[in-house]
C-alpha cells in the first residue's frame, strides 16, 4: 500500500504541477489574501503565479469607523499585499465607513500617508483611484489631521496624475480651496491632465457657492479629455458650461445633483447648454433633484436647452401644503420629450391625483423606457400603462410601482387605500380576509416590478419576463401563483397573509409550493 502511494503521489503533482498557467491563474484570482500565500506554498510554480500581475490589478481596502479585531486583521493583510504587490496596481479603492472619533482618523490619515507613498514610488499603471465618502468637513477630522491627508493625497497625485483615468473623491466635503487644490495636482508642471472620468459630487461642502468661485473655474479649464462628469449643481455656471465647450468635446454624460441645501439660484444662459450640446454632440445630461419639488425652482434649472436623458425627484420629507406636482409634469417635463429616457419619482401627492398626468407624461415621451415612482395612484393607473406598452404607445421597457400598507396614517408613498378599492374585493359578511385582484396585461420585453399591501394582504412581484400577447395573469391573494405558473418561465412569488399568519414561496423554475408557519 505505501509502495502504491508513493508511485501515485508524483503523478498527482505533477499533474496540479502541469495545471495550465491560465487556469492556475484564474483559481488564484478567486482566492483570498490568507488562502492565495497557502497555495503558493504548494510548489515553484504556484508561487510564481503569486506574482502573476493579473492577480493584483483591482484592489478594494476597507477601513472601518467601529474597527474589531478580525477587520483590523483584513486591512493590515491588504495594506502588506498593496506594498508589496502595489506595483501591479490599476485600479484602488479605498473606503473608510463612518469613523466616531479622532484617534480612527488620525490612524487613516497615517496609513493613507504611508501607502500612497509607497504607490507613488513603486508604482508606474495607475489608471483609477476612488476615495469615496470621507467627509472631511465632520469634527472627528482635526485640522491637523485633514491638513496632513490633503497633503499626502496632493503629493500622490502631483505623481500619478499624468497616469489616472478615473478618479473618484465623492462625498469628501472640502473646502473650495482645498477642494481646487487636490485637482490642481493633476496638472502639476502641466496645463492639463488626462482624466477622462471624474466624480465630484458632494466634493465640496454644503452651502458653498462654487459657481461663483475663479479658482474652481480655472481649475476645471485643466480638464481636457472629460468623457463623464458628476458633480453638484451649485458648481454649474456660464463659465463651467464656456470651459466645457472649449476643452471637452469628447463629454459624453455629465450627471448633476442638485440637493435643497445647496446654492442652486444661480442665472444660467440656455445659449451655454445649447452651444455645449453643439459642440459635445453626444452629451447626455441626468438631473438627480433632492427635496427641490416646486415647479418654479425646478424651471429655472431645467432649460429646455439642456440635452437631458434622465430625471429623478426625490421629496425626502418635503411638505409645502401649497405645492402641486401638476405644473411639472404637464408644463416642464414635456419640453424633454424626444430626449427623455428615465425617469423616477418618489413624492407625496395625497392631496391631488395624477394618474392622468403621468399616463400622458408616459405615453409623450417616445424614447422613455424607465419609469420608476413611488406615490399614491390608482390600481388602474398600472392597467392603462401595461395597456399603453401592449399597443406600442410608449416604449417603457422597465415599470417599478411601489405602495405601502394601506390605511397607515403616515406617509410612506404608494397607492392609497381609497385608491384601492378599484382592484379590492374586501372582505366578506363575516369579516374574512381581503382579496385583491389585479389583472396585468402582457409587458412584452420588459421589467415589471410591482409591490402592493393592502390591509391583511401583501404581494411582490418581479416579472423580467416575457409574456404572450394573447396572454392576461390574473393576481389573486394567494391563488397569484398558480395564475403566473402558467405564463411566466421565470419568476418568484412571495405573498404574505397576515391573517392566516401564513408565508408561502413559490417559484416556477421547480414547480414547488414552500410553506412555514410564522
């Protein structure tokens, strides 16, 4: 037996040993830290894969605000690997979540320090770098501390900038001149750079009025081979929109989000968006609005000059008694018809029904395939649409509804109670549970998503599937998933009861009916 083993085992390593190289390379690429320096103990040929340039070209290092033993471990392995390895190095992302005091700062700033050092000396392929979220403007960041990583972030950049693709410093929360000094380190001993991927939003500190500052103007005259552009709206200004013209007309998409505690009053000239369009000929502008609801302050920001393919409004706990969505959906959000391709909404209209308006704002806009909104409608609002998309009206191609439980006294958004009832059956003489009824049309080559409660009744769907024109699914209660079964290939169900405390999971792939008793 031992003489048997002893043949056999060669044979078994030499055969691992034989591994083709793309093979062993693609095994060590799904492999850990911990778990790739035991395999390159295995053999010479393994543990020359370990230096394998492919195996170290992305990089993700986390650095928690609540740090534990284990995660303190994790980091100080990716920081060792990113030394060593570093000059393999393409893409690094570093993110710090929520630090809670002074001392977690000052040891990111510390080890940000040592590790972009060792980058910058080692390393010669960078092409993206994302810092995402840091916050600097929150007081566990000492003036010390954000003085000294601001200095080693400029320094690694003076280095690397001529080298970077992408970069990525959103939710940082400088200053102007701090913010503008960082960038002016792309091109350092230069008049420009070569980024061509930049994301500046929430870069800069609320309140701040960038669009009035010479300096962030001057600073982005740099930019040169922009393809994309985020940043925030109280950053656009004639002059922006005059440098972008000249320097960028390679500028593919430029997304804007424009919050309600930013500076967003500033006069733009429709002429500048229009002689940027003309220049940039395949820009595609997406507006993201944050409790900005009023129609007034909506129109002086969205000129119909502006090349937009995506808007999303969010109320975020906005109330004014006096507001009305209807003014935008009618009068503003039209002039973007032929441009239109997504749009979301999520806002409180419990004083005013829009069914009407949105089926019309749906069916205008040609080139619409997205439409997403969380807000009080009628059952048959989704019943006109599904018609709509049958009978190649609109071309929506994704369809996300969203309500909550019916009766709350809260707002949550979603289709109100009284709204309902066109698709309820109620319960009967003897108080039994709710049915709900909804019958959805076919959605052909599309994404539906609908999500309804109503009282003791709840129900989920998600049908990225196809359906037969001649086909109609017929929800319900708990009788929707023998409706679907039939015409769906793909699909998961999920109905809750309250009042039977049942759950039920159904899911056409297997055929099988699961049950668990709450």
């Amino acid at each position: 037996m031992d003489e048997e083993s002893e043949l056999i085992q060669p044979q078994d390593q030499s055969c691992w040993a034989a591994l083709p190289d793309v093979c062993l390379c693609r095994v060590f690429w799904w492999l850990g830290d911990r778990d790739r320096s035991r395999a390159a103990l295995v053999c010479r040929k393994w543990n020359q894969m370990m230096y394998s340039a492919d195996l170290w070209r992305y990089r993700t290092i986390t650095f928690s605000g609540r740090p534990s033993r284990v995660h303190a471990s994790e980091v100080e392995s990716a920081l060792w690997y990113v030394k060593k390895f570093g000059r393999y190095l393409e893409r690094l992302e570093v993110k710090f979540l929520n630090p809670y005091n002074a001392v977690l700062t000052k040891k990111f700033q510390v080890t940000m320090r040592g590790l972009l050092s060792c980058l910058s000396k080692s390393n010669n392929r960078l092409k993206s770098l994302s810092i995402q979220h840091l916050e600097l403007d929150r007081l566990v960041w000492r003036n010390s501390i954000r003085s000294s990583f601001i200095r080693s972030l400029s320094f690694f950049l003076k280095k690397m900038g001529k080298h970077l693709d992408y970069l990525n410093l959103k939710g940082a929360r400088l200053t102007v001149e701090q913010g503008c000094h960082i960038l002016d380190s792309l091109s350092h001993l230069r008049n420009e750079n070569v980024i061509s991927e930049l994301n500046i939003e929430d870069y800069f500190s609320h309140h701040l009025a960038v669009y009035s500052s010479p300096q962030f103007k001057k600073t982005m005259s740099t930019f040169h081979n922009l393809v994309s552009l985020n940043l925030n709206y109280n950053c656009i200004s004639d002059e922006l929109l005059e440098n972008l013209c000249e320097n960028a007309s390679t500028l593919w998409t430029i997304n804007i989000k424009c919050h309600i505690h930013d500076p967003h009053g500033q006069v733009i000239w429709g002429m500048s968006w229009a002689k940027l369009a003309r220049q940039a000929t395949n820009l595609k502008v997406n507006f993201y609005f944050e409790r900005i609801m009023k129609y007034e302050r909506l129109a002086r920001i969205l000129l119909q000059e502006i090349p937009v393919r995506s808007i999303s409004l969010r109320s975020c706990y906005f109330s004014d008694p006096d507001w009305s969505m209807r003014p935008t959906l009618i009068d503003l959000l039209p002039t973007f018809r032929h441009t239109l391709q997504k749009l979301t909404f999520e806002f409180n209209n419990n004083h005013e029904s829009l069914d009407e308006e949105l089926h019309l704002l749906i069916v205008s806009c040609r080139k619409l395939f997205y439409f997403k909104i969380w807000a009080f409608l009628d059952v048959r609002f989704v019943e006109r649409i599904l018609k709509s998309q049958k009978e190649r009206q609109c071309a929506l191609r994704t369809l996300k509804v969203s309500g909550p439980q019916a009766g709350s006294t809260g707002w949550s958004g979603g289709i109100r109670e009284w709204y309902f009832r066109s698709g309820m059956k109620g319960r009967d003489k003897a108080m039994n549970r709710i049915i709900c009824s909804l019958e959805i049309s076919s959605f052909t080559e599309g994404n539906l998503e609908l999500f309804f409660l109503a009282v003791g009744f709840g129900l989920f769907l998600i049908l990225p599937t196809y359906f037969p024109d001649s086909t109609t699914v017929c929800v319900d209660h708990l009788s929707c998933c023998q409706a679907l079964k039939s015409v769906v290939t793909m699909c998961v169900c999920v109905c809750v009861c309250v009042h039977a405390h049942m759950w039920m999971y159904f899911s056409v792939d297997t055929g099988e009916n699961l049950y668990k008793q709450i």
